[in-house]
C-alpha cells in the first residue's frame, strides 16, 4: 500500500504526488516509539549506563527502520519520477517509462531496465471489493481515453491504480522529458546502515563482554 501527500501544481498540470509506504512507515514509527520510551524510562531511572546495550541495539533497529520504512518513496514531477528504494535513488524520465507492471511491486520497465518501486508492494483487496485482474499496461491506448488521474476506481488494488496514473502520467509528458534513467545509490541509507552496524557492535561489546 501507498500513501499519498500532494504539492500544488501549475495551472493546466495534474497535482503531483508523492507515494509512500503505508504498513512500513507504521512499523517504522512504532520502533521509534518503542526506542524513545525505554530511553525515556531508563533516565527516570538513572540507568542509562545500565541499558546502554539495550539501547544501542534499539538505535541499530530504528535506523535500519529509517532506510526500510521511512526513505522509500516515488515522488513524481513534471520530468518524472524519483524511486527512491532503500539503498539506491533511479530519477527515470516519464519519456522511459515504456510499460509499468505490477508483480510484488510496482515495476517500472523503461529503456534501461525494468526499476522496481519498494515504496509500492502489491496488496490485494478483499474477495468482495476485489476489481479487474489485468496487472499490465501500455501505450495501446487511444486519444479519447477516460483520465486516469482521478480517484482510484471502486475495487481496484492501490497498487493497479497507481501503475495506471504513472502510464497516464508518461503518455502527457514523454514528449517533453526525454533521457535514460540515472541509478546513484543513496549516501543517507549506506550511513545509517553503517551506523547500525556499529551500534550493534557496540552493543554486542557492552552486552557479552
């Protein structure tokens, strides 16, 4: 699932949005909960010296919560469309996307490669909602097709609806933003996972030794 936070657009333009982790980000906020309240608790206690294993290890757990949780987005724009995955950053151009499929994922297939969206896992609906099968889509559309940019359609899976904007999305603007997908990998999830690390280390030292 996905959550959305929109920014204004120009007159004439879709509103662009942002597409997050739903489930993930829960997940995430409640390890960091969790982690502020046995700090917390363990300075009423004057014991910060005594926990201090306990927290290491619960600062290692919310950092891989923000590179798991927190960071993964798609972030859309009038050039096209940030994935931003746990450890690597692709900005695709809307004039890439040849086709988007969803399988566990989102999946971006463009003129590189095919770039899976983490921020946007598959999640079927219930038997009573559940909406059209089709998972694939292409530029087989005609002229005159309805706008896909509104609200999702009653029993269509998120995902499914969001693979549709993002064609909709190309089909407006590939003309005027061309190019190949740039992959860079993201130094704030390789410096959190390396901290982690070495917090886990400390804690392993503080904790046996």
């Amino acid at each position: 699932m996905s959550d959305e936070s929109g920014a204004v657009a120009r007159p004439g333009q879709p509103v662009f949005q942002v597409h997050r982790l739903t489930t993930g980000r829960m997940v995430a906020w409640a390890v960091v909960a969790a982690a502020l309240i046995v700090l917390v608790d363990a300075s009423r206690r004057h014991a910060l010296g005594a926990s201090s294993g306990a927290l290491l290890v619960l600062l290692a757990i919310c950092l891989v919560a923000y590179v798991l949780g927190f960071r993964p987005a798609v972030a859309e724009s009038p050039t096209g469309l940030e994935v931003r995955n746990p450890l690597r950053t692709t900005d695709v151009p809307w004039g890439a996307v040849a086709d988007v499929v969803v399988t566990d994922v989102v999946c971006l297939h463009t003129t590189d490669g095919v770039v899976r969206c983490f921020a946007l896992p598959r999640r079927r609906p219930s038997p009573g909602v559940r909406g059209p099968s089709a998972q694939t889509y292409g530029f087989t559309l005609p002229d005159q097709e309805p706008d896909r940019l509104g609200a999702p359609r009653p029993g269509v899976p998120r995902a499914q609806a969001v693979a549709e904007r993002f064609l909709e999305l190309a089909r407006r603007f590939q003309a005027t933003s061309a190019g190949d997908p740039v992959v860079r990998i993201a130094p704030d999830a390789v410096a959190a996972l390396v901290a982690a690390v070495v917090a886990a280390l400390l804690a392993f030292v503080v904790i046996v030794l």
